[in-house]
C-alpha cells in the first residue's frame, strides 16, 4: 500500500543497485510515454504532472518531455595491451557513479584510471572492512586517484583523497572467463561500495577528506606512451608494469549518464580499438606463431609470446635483442626521468660469465637506500630487496630481504633470470629453478632514479659494494620496457650512460698485463681461499712452460697453476697430500691465441678445472679447507724458490705471455697497481709476440701494414680502431626526434674527388632513413648520399650527370644488429658491401663525368631530410676524415644538434704516433691519387712532398705525355683533350732506408670493365745492371765529386714486368688503365734536378711494392708457386708524372688540413685501395679486366704507337741486360766507391722493407758525361 511518505522512482534512482530488490544498478535510457499510476483510490498521471512542473514532482539528469532516437551503446574491443581511450574529467567530488561491462580471458589489465594534481599531504590509512593499507606514510607531493584494474583475474577498487589510499578487493573468484561481467561503483564522501555481478562490497575510505579532487582525463582501457606526465600510484600495479586491458567494454555510465565509446572510437581514431565484440572461438596458438623457441599463451583474440629465455624481442620474438658486453670497467645507467615509486616489478635477463662474482641489475635512489639488485655471487645469483625505512616515518622494517637461485652458473653458458614482485611477495627464478619469499616490514614502496648494470655507481648508501660484472647481458626487460635495447638505439637520448660494447659476443679483456722473460713475476696479498674459490683468468703465449700462480701455506697447503707442454696443470694440497689435475683441451695452448681458464673449489670439496668450456671435476675426501699463508705471486716466481716447489710442479721457470680478467675468489686485482713488489720486465697492455702480419693479425677484415720492427693495422674500412682493429670507433646515439652531425670545409679547403671512400658501422631498426649525406657548394648540385629504404642499404650519388644508386637487398640492416657498410666510387662507376655479403659494383651505361666538386659539408643523421636516423652509428670514415671523432673532440669544424649522445672513450685523431688509428688518418689521400683543379692558373707543377705526404705515396713509375684539358674538372669547362701517347721513362733514385709498411693481405681493384690486360712475366737477373758511363747526367758545379759520383742502388719488385692491353678510342680524359715498367736494380747518380724526399719518407705500398698484391698482379699468367718464390725486398713504388711540368702545388690530404696554416688548394683524390673490397675505376660498362690494374691516365686515342713503344722498350732491356752482364764479368773488384751510410740490406729476409724513392731529373742533364769512377752503376 503505496503511503504519503513513499516515494516513486522513474527511469532511475540515485542509487539504483541498493533498491531493495533490484537486480540491476543502471538507470534506464531512452522514452517513457503516458507513466499513469492508478488504484483503487486514484489516479496518478506521472509524466503529465512532471512535465507540468507539479512541486511534487523531482527531476534529475537530462531529462526532456520528447521522444528521441537513442543510440546503441555498442561495445568496443581493445586489441592491444597499448589501446586507450581518453574521456572527459570525472566530475565527482563529493559523490558519484560509475558502471560498466566488460570481458577478457586474459589476467591482467587496467581499465579505469584518473588522477587529480600533486599537493603536499600525507596522513591516515584506510582501514576499514574491505579494504588493504597500501603504502607507507612518506611526506612528499600526493595526489588524488582513482582507478579499477584486473590482477591474475580478481577485480580491485583503488582510490585515495589524499589522506591515503585503500585497494578494495571487489570480486571473489576469478572473472576473466570470457563472460560478460557488471561493474557498479557508487561512492558518496568517504564512503561507497562497488558491485561485481551483483556481489556488494563496501568500502570506506580513512582520514578527513571527503572530496575526491580529479584534474586530468579519465582514460579507459589503459594509459599513454610517454607516461613521464602522469605520477602513476604505486598502488596502481598494472600501471606501473604496463599492463593494459585487452577485451570488450560496453555500456559505460559516469554519474547515471551514458558515454558512446564506439563514437569516441571512431572520432579520435584510436590505436588498437575496434567499435565491436566477438569471441574466436579457434585457438591463436595452433599455427606456432612464436619464432625462436618462445613460448605462446591464448589471449583475447591472440596469441602472446613470452620471449623470456630466447634471447629474442619483438610480439613474434622475432628481434634479437642487444648484446652488451662488460670487461669489468665497463657499465650501463639509465636515469628515469624522475623518481619512482613502485610496489611491483617484472624484471628479466639472460646473461653469460666466466665469473662467479659481478653485478647484474640494480635500481639506485639519489635519496635513500632502496634497491632491488641481481648479483652473482659465488657462481648463484641473488636478489636482494632493500625498501629503506630511515629517513621517513614507515613502522619498523627487517632490512634488505635475499633469495639465491641456481648454481655454478660463472660456466660461460646463457642463462635467464627473472624477478617478480608482488607487494610483499618475491619470487626468483633462474633457468627452470624457481624460489619464493615474502618481505617483512610495514612497507613495500620501491624508490627508484636509476637502473644500473655492470657496475654500482650509486654507492652512498651501499656499505658493500657488489663485483664488477664481466661477461655478457641481454634482453633485460624492466617492466615491460627493454633498456639494453633502448639505449643502444638512442629512444632514451641522454638519459641513458652507455660505454659497454655493442654488437655481439666480444673477447672480455681485462687490465692485460705481459710478463717478458721467466724472471718476471709480481706478488699480490695471500688469497683468500678457505673454504671455497673461485679463480678465473686469460692468457696468451708462446712459450709451452711456466708458473701462472703459486700460494704456499701453512704446513704442506698450497695452491698453483702451471703451462707444461702447452697444457694447463692445477696442483694443489688441503692437508691431505698433493693432488694433479690437468686440462683436457684439444691441442696444446701455447698458440698466442687467448684463452680462459676458470678453477672452483666448492665447500663439498668438489674441484673444477674448465679451460675454454672444457671441464674437468674431482672430487676430494679429508681435509675440506685451504690454510695459505704469505704472498700470492703471479707469473712466477724468486728463483731461489722454484728449488723448494712440491714435487708435482714441475714449473721451474716463470710465465712468459699476457695475462687479463685476472679473478681472485670475486676480486678483480689490478696486477700492476695492486703489486706488493715485481721484478722482471712486467708491463701493462699485451703486444703479442708476433711482428709478421698473419691473416689474424687485425681483426674486422682491416688490412696488415707489415714495418721493420712490427705491423701496424689499417682500420680505415672497418669501423673499428685500436691497434688491431678490434676497438669499437667512436660512437653517437642518435636519439629521437632525430639528431644530426654537421662538418663543413673551410671554403677556401673545399676538396673535388675523382674517387671516394666510406665506410662506417651502425645498429638500427628503423626500415626508412638518412645516415649521411656528403654535398657540394651551393650551386653545383652534386651529392652523396647513404641510407636505409625498406630496412636495407643504398647509396645514391651525382658528380654532374644522373643520379646513380647503388644497393645490397639481399641484407636486412634494421634488426637492431651491428652492420658495417663499405662504399666507394671511382667516377661514375661505385662499389658497395654490407658486412661480409658479396660485393655490389655498378657500372653505368653512357659517357658519366667522374668529379664530385668543392664538396662542402658532411651531414650525418638525417635530420635534415626529415628522414631521421634513430639508433648508433660507429667509426664514420670518409675520405681521410673522421668526423665522429672530430665532433668528440670539439672540433671547430664540427656542429652538433638534437637528440645526440656520445657513448665510449673517444680516440684521439690528432696524435702524431705510427698507430692504427693516425695510420688511418694520414691515409686519407693514401690510396688516392691526389691532382688539383685551380681556380687561378691551369699549370699543373711539381711539389715537393712532406713526410706526411710521403707515408701516404702509392705510385707507378710510368710517365705518359700529357694531353688532358687545362683543368680536371670537366664539369667546370668543356673541352676536347688532344692525341699525346709519347712514353716517358722516369729516372728513379732513393733516399732513405726507411722501411715502408707492407699489405699482406692486398686490395682488390676492378679496372675499367671495357678493357682486358695481357700480363706477361719477365725474368732478369738480381744483379744490378752496368750503365755506360756516358749515360750519367752531368755533376753539379757546387757538388763535390764525391758526393756527385756516389751512386745510389734502388731495388724494384718482379723485374721485368710488363703491362700489355689494348684500347678501345674514347674522348673521355678521364678514362685510365696502366702500365708498370719495372727493372730489377739500379745505381743512380744524384744530380741537382733530383728532388730528395725527407728521412721519415715511407711511401705506401701493397706487398711486394705494386699498387696491387703479386698475386693479383701474376694471376693472369703465372701460377701462385711463382709468385710465393719471388724474394722478398723488391717493391715497386712509383708515381705517374706528367712531361712538361715544372712542379706541384703541395695538396694536403684532407686530414692535414687543420695541421696547415699555409695556402691550401681543393684537391682531386682518385683510385682508392682497400683490403677485400673493390674500387671501380670510371670506365664506360662492358667486360672486367682482372684485378690489380694500376691507374694511369691514358692520353691517346691510338694504341699503334704504344705497342711499339713497348715492343721496343723491352729489346732495349734486353740489350742494356746483356751489356749489364758483359760488364759485370769484367768489373775490377777494386774500385767500388761505397757510401756506409747508405748500406742497403741485401738478405731477403731482412729487406722486405726497403724503400724506394723517387726523383725525377730533367731530361736536359742526362746528356753529360762522366770521366771518373767507371765502375758505378748507372740506370737510364
């Protein structure tokens, strides 16, 4: 019976899910017509007196007297974990509703979350029925939140107005069942209940504040990426761990009014959403979608891919992931870009060591002590939890929690660990071994600023620190979030601190010290071993015996390790009598190749002896502990004491070899530093032993320079530095947004080159981008160009024709892998290399103009292409120029700007020592001829080269008339070059006995494919040749005769070599080929025409003195048992001069330019050479000739007087050599004038660095002749 006092509700209520009977919680939506209520007593005619505005009538909402179309609440589907949708704020201080569907099979995600702003606050926790106290009481900035979220199936209420927050847990058994659920939240001031399935839970929120104060959106399904705006609550755990909602929405009401997702859906066009919702029933996982091994789980619609344990990253694990590599010094940071608060972390890795002991992964706090750390220690890994509890008000706390996992895990093997944290709740797993452990305490709050890894640079509040880390990382994932990834491909700019290497497994090399004979030794503290260790160590040498390592101790303990034959002995005794255990490796190891050896003694007296993944176990009975006592000594020993050693050492010698990554039971020892005293030649670094270039004397395909006393490496086309190509270059990260590197040329220093060279190494996964790009003064339009399209390689360039392109497709370059890439261009025709994929070479079609002019800046990272290069680029080479170093070291040429970080040690480039690195630099013209195009004069002069230029000479002793244009660059002026083709022979002298750098292992470079050269071996003797004295040129007045008549002897590689082609007619001057004329030996006379190179002079050439290697160079016609049995010492090194020219200008190379303060000219550079990779001479297209061709340029149009010009020179050799041999039999023996000063070595073993110089003399002194001294010899 319906009273005075009742009340009727239509449409809805303000709390419809607490009406009495009520089996739903929404108001209804949409048109109500003619609501009568009638009994026996009266008549109510509802609608009609609310539209009339009876005061016994109340109206809420939006409510109009009309009938409308309503649309339907569609559901929306959320695809991705990274879908959301932003709604309008929240209006709901002091009370409101929320209600909605939803449904998912998977565990985790977020799907409402709003925040209001930070203020200073702090105070009481919610303790009411229903609800959990979620943090500790910290006085810093809060902020009011609300939020729903689904953890491992259970629903849970999150909310907090600002005097602490309460986490409700709303359902009691799991709803992720792909079932439809309900969700209804009514609140009003502190408190209010929320509704699962019609399940009631109420909740009440604790301290004085009754207003829940939302400033930002509401975002349903999950939350944007950067969230570096939004101060996420710990509390929030699927915030924190970048959880979000994947599954159906559908009828979502904010304060009893309805919100159109499907509509917002289609209006803003959000990522991932779709405005509908079905349920496949197939499962995702049948077709094996998870590549390398990972593992798949069903999902809402998908599969998901646990990559953990791969090694892999990607949706599919498709990814490698980065490999850092740590030598103990080196270590990763990342700097958060402010603090953070977390209760829950997902953490995982993989990792491979030799050591027992070095730090993993550890979070940092500027303010307190918090972290959360992975360590190995002892050969297990252990977590440690440390949540500070000193400098805030939190309740008493335990200190840090630990768990170990895992064992003898220093084995050199891969590994995977991973860590999750729940609140309280810790749980470890390594491999498949998994430990669980809850926290003690009053609080769970993690604080954060950074994550660290190799080394703990954050130590104030640490009062132990944990090892350096040596060995490998990869695929760490902090919360979701990749960092090894990110930094290596520069998303995090400069908040990432970087120098551990990239780009694979490397050689681990730490502090290598070299012990130089058996005497020397060094002694460090007594080693701590008692009842366990662990001892790793590498090692190099040739030398087959020697003492590594030796502790005694008290009675008959000790401990020492030995190379005898080769092999690696570890001799010890614990008390009960010595003990033998010998290395299985394969071969001996006194290979001077590096090797480890690790030895373990475990507390059950288990030893272990692993040498290069090799094992060998024993286990021991007795005595458990090891009493040493005295010095450690390392190498050696005092020779007084090798009488004394147990009869199982058989070392009666000490070490000779290196040493590095030296382990004492977890301690790395700098041997050098921590020494208590040494004795003997004991020196930091490791210069093997060997001083002949062998195939693995550089690393990285760079080239070996043999030199008198050693060999030096050219790292120029590797990307690599360091004495054998093995030191990563100079490396930027270019973050995002892009960044880039700019080198500008002085104007008045613009160089124009007939040929260029490239090379560089970078890590990307972008699929479209612009690594470098080099381009000419404004106006003249010609360019080059390296870049990324479709995620593989391409060069594309202009010296003033069309635009040529050159690409690898077959080599993907953006899966985040190291790549080096390797181009030059000879004119119009280019070669390209990617790694160590085959060789791409383009010859273009038609006549191509071959100088790319007055370039003037270099431009490296794209960004001003808007195609922005995002990863690391390493050891950028170009033409001589090192750029990324320059800008390291702030050179004024150099701009930098954008997002750009530079990681690693920078190598100097201005230092003036013969090593790889400077070696490089001043090659930069090395392989190149250099001409000039002036602006002022078109005479071409001959000048004088300087030491530096003269390291860098790499010659041809041919001369041929010169019939070009005025100037060298054709696309300046237009002209017809005139028919030349007169043969010049040069006169040859030397100067020093400098010994040049020798190439073991020589470039290969195409010659112009038209042509086909004939090569022809000549033998003559080794003898040197008798000259006619009237073929000397006269002595200078102001010389004395003395020096006049000295006569010098030159020694030139495969005497007799000929060069025979023919020639098709062209009009283009910059078409080439070569001929070298070599004869065996020579005595010159000095003359005043002579120019006489300086005493440092080392001119550059390949083995055997050509431009090209003896091999390459004889493959035509001769077999490579000829060309081995060619003696050392001969090396043909000379220059194609042009008649008719008074002198040079003296050209810089492009790395000298900052070293002049003299007038510099632009320069032509042409003819690159290079190990292992080809330089295409600007031909027109057509068949290749063999490789090894020298350029020269050729001048004639006709080939008829060449051919006799050659046919003719070498009757006239074979003349001079019969008149040579005449006189050599009838020399007198006691006549011979001999400079000492100019010995030349004959021992062919000895004079494979001769140096041959180069002089010319003008043809008008060769007329004289000579009356003293007869028996010199001369050579025409």
């Amino acid at each position: 019976m319906l009273g005075s006092d009742d009340f009727f509700y239509i449409g809805g209520s303000p709390n419809t899910a607490d009406l009495p009977g009520s089996p739903v919680s929404n108001n209804f939506m949409g048109c109500l017509k003619d609501v009568i209520y009638k009994n026996n007593d009266f008549k109510l005619e509802l609608s009609r007196l609310a539209s009339e505005g009876d005061p016994k009538m109340r109206l809420s909402g939006d409510l109009v007297f009309r009938c409308e179309n309503v649309p339907s609440l569609d559901p929306v589907t959320f695809q991705i974990s990274e879908s959301f949708l932003r709604l309008p704020r929240w209006e709901a201080k002091k009370a409101g509703s929320i209600s909605f569907d939803f449904r998912t099979t998977e565990p985790s995600g977020l799907l409402l979350f709003s925040q209001g702003r930070p203020r200073a606050g702090g105070g009481a926790v919610g303790t009411v029925p229903g609800a959990v106290a979620t943090g500790r009481q910290e006085r810093q900035p809060k902020a009011d939140y609300f939020a729903v979220e689904l953890l491992e199936g259970t629903l849970y209420l999150l909310l907090d107005l600002g005097s602490g927050g309460i986490k409700v847990k709303a359902s009691h058994k799991k709803i992720n069942d792909g079932e439809w659920c309900h969700v209804d939240i009514q609140r009003d001031g502190r408190k209010g209940s929320i509704s699962v399935n019609s399940r009631n839970t109420p909740f009440q929120v604790g301290g004085e504040s009754e207003i829940l104060d939302l400033e930002g959106d509401m975002y349903l399904g999950g939350l944007p990426e950067p969230r570096e705006d939004l101060q996420l609550p710990p509390e929030v755990w699927t915030a924190s761990l970048g959880l979000g909602f994947v599954g159906c929405i559908r009828d979502l009401f904010v304060d009893g009014k309805s919100r159109d997702i499907r509509r917002l859906t289609e209006l803003y066009g959000a990522r991932g959403l779709a405005p509908f919702c079905t349920r496949e029933t197939q499962r995702q996982c049948i077709s094996s979608p998870c590549k390398n091994s990972g593992q798949c789980r069903e999902g809402w619609n998908r599969f998901i891919c646990d990559c953990v344990g791969t090694g892999y990253l990607g949706d599919t694990c498709e990814r490698e992931a980065a490999v850092l590599s740590y030598d103990g010094s080196m270590y990763l940071k990342v700097l958060l870009p402010g603090v953070a608060h977390t209760e829950a972390e997902d953490v995982s890795l993989r990792f491979m060591s030799q050591r027992a002991y070095g730090l993993l992964l550890a979070t940092t706090s500027k303010e307190s002590a918090d972290t959360l750390r992975l360590e190995l220690d002892g050969g297990k890994v252990k977590l440690t939890v440390n949540l500070d509890c000193i400098r805030i008000v939190c309740g008493p706390s335990k200190g840090p929690e630990t768990l170990y996992a895992g064992q003898k895990l220093n084995d050199n093997e891969w590994h995977t660990v991973r860590v999750l944290r729940r609140g309280k709740y810790l749980q470890l797993s390594v491999d498949n071994v998994t430990v669980e452990g809850h926290m003690a305490g009053d609080h769970t709050r993690l604080e954060l600023h950074h994550l660290e890894t190799g080394i703990m640079t954050e130590r104030r509040f640490v009062s132990a620190l944990p090892s350096n880390f040596l060995g490998h990382l990869t695929a760490l994932r902090y919360n979701g979030a990749p960092y090894l990834d990110m930094c290596q491909d520069g998303e995090l700019g400069r908040r990432c601190e970087l120098n551990a290497r990239a780009g694979g497994l490397r050689p681990l090399l730490a502090d290598p010290v070299v012990f130089r004979s058996g005497l020397a030794h060094l002694a460090l503290p007594q080693l701590q071993a008692y009842a366990s260790m662990h001892l790793l160590f590498m090692f190099r040498g040739r030398h087959p015996d020697g003492l590594l390592l030796y502790n005694g101790g008290q009675g008959p303990d000790f401990i020492a390790v030995e190379l005898v034959k080769g092999y690696i002995h570890y001799v010890f005794d614990l008390g009960n009598g010595p003990s033998l255990m010998k290395g299985n490796s394969e071969r001996p190891l006194n290979d001077n190749q590096w090797h480890s050896v690790a030895i373990s003694r475990d507390p059950g007296n288990a030893h272990t002896l692993r040498i290069d993944g090799r094992t060998v176990t024993q286990h021991s009975t007795g005595a458990s502990n090891l009493d040493l006592k005295g010095e450690l000594y390392i190498g050696g020993l005092p020779r007084n004491m090798y009488a004394a050693l147990p009869k199982l050492v058989a070392s009666r010698d000490g070490f000779q070899g290196c040493l590095a990554s030296v382990d004492l039971n977890g301690r790395l020892p700098d041997l050098l530093t921590d020494a208590l005293h040494r004795v003997g030649p004991v020196e930091r670094g490791c210069d093997g032993p060997s001083t002949t270039c062998s195939e693995e004397s550089c690393g990285n395909l760079g080239v070996c320079l043999q030199q008198w006393d050693g060999f030096t490496c050219d790292c120029t086309m590797t990307s690599y530095g360091g004495p054998v190509c093995n030191d990563p270059g100079t490396t930027y990260i270019f973050g995002k947004g892009g960044a880039l590197i700019t080198y500008t040329w002085p104007p008045n220093d613009r160089p124009s080159t007939r040929a260029d060279r490239l090379a560089v190494g970078f890590t990307t996964q972008q699929k479209d981008a612009v690594l470098l790009r080099v381009d000419s003064a404004s106006g003249l339009g010609d360019y080059l160009q390296l870049h990324i399209d479709q995620g593989t390689v391409g060069v594309i360039f202009n010296v003033g024709t069309d635009d040529i392109t050159i690409e690898e497709p077959g080599a993907l370059v953006s899966d985040g892998k190291y790549h080096v890439v390797r181009f030059t261009r000879s004119g119009g025709n280019a070669t390209l290399q990617v790694d160590n994929w085959p060789v791409n070479e383009r010859y273009p079609a038609g006549r191509q103009l071959t100088i790319f002019n007055s370039q003037a800046e270099i431009k490296v990272g794209g960004k001003d292409q808007e195609r922005p290069f995002q990863g690391q680029i390493s050891g950028l080479y170009y033409n001589g120029l090192k750029v990324l170093s320059l800008a390291a070291e702030s050179d004024p040429n150099v701009k930098t700007e954008g997002n750009l970080r530079l990681i690693g040690e920078v190598p100097s480039v201005m230092t003036t020592e013969t090593t790889a690195t400077t070696l490089l630099a001043d090659m930069s013209t090395t392989i190149m001829e250099t001409t000039t195009t002036m602006a002022t004069t078109t005479t071409r002069k001959t000048r004088s080269p300087t030491t530096k230029d003269s390291i860098t000479q790499n010659s041809d002793d041919l001369l041929v008339a010169s019939a070009e244009c005025p100037s060298d660059d054709e696309d300046l002026e237009e002209c017809e070059p005139s028919t030349g083709g007169e043969l010049i022979l040069p006169i040859i002298t030397e100067d020093s006995l400098d010994t040049p750098p020798i190439a073991t292992r020589s470039p290969f470079v195409p010659p112009p494919p038209t042509y086909r050269a004939v090569l022809t071996l000549v033998d003559t003797t080794k003898d040197s040749l008798s000259v006619p004295s009237n073929s000397r040129p006269p002595c200078p007045s102001e010389q004395e005769d003395s020096d006049c008549e000295e006569g010098i002897e030159v020694s030139g590689y495969a005497s007799g070599e000929v060069f025979e082609s023919s020639f098709p007619p062209t009009d283009d001057e910059d078409f080439y080929t070569s001929f070298p004329l070599v004869t065996d030996k020579t005595l010159l006379s000095r003359s005043e025409g002579s120019n006489r190179k300086p005493p440092g002079y080392r001119p550059n050439i390949r083995a055997g003195g050509s431009t090209s290697s003896p091999y390459d160079l004889l493959t035509s016609t001769t077999s490579p048992d000829l060309v081995r049995n060619i003696p050392a010492g001969k090396m043909n090194n000379r220059e194609p001069l042009k008649p008719n020219l008074d002198q040079y200008p003296h050209i810089p190379t492009s790395f000298q330019l900052d070293k002049l303060n003299k007038q510099r000219f632009p320069s032509i550079t042409s003819s690159p050479n290079f190990h292992n990779f080809p330089t295409a001479n600007p031909t027109g297209s057509g068949e290749k000739v063999s490789p090894g061709a020298v350029e020269v340029i050729r001048e004639s149009s006709s080939t008829t007087g060449m051919v006799v010009g050659i046919v003719a020179a070498a009757a006239l050799c074979i003349l001079i050599l019969l008149y040579a041999m005449y006189k050599y039999r009838n020399r007198d023996e006691g006549s011979y004038q001999v400079d000492q000063s100019r010995n030349y070595i004959s021992n062919s073993a000895q004079s494979n660095g001769a140096v041959v110089k180069e002089k010319t003399t003008p043809a008008t002194k060769t007329a004289g002749k000579s009356k003293k001294n007869k028996d010199k010899e001369y050579y025409v």
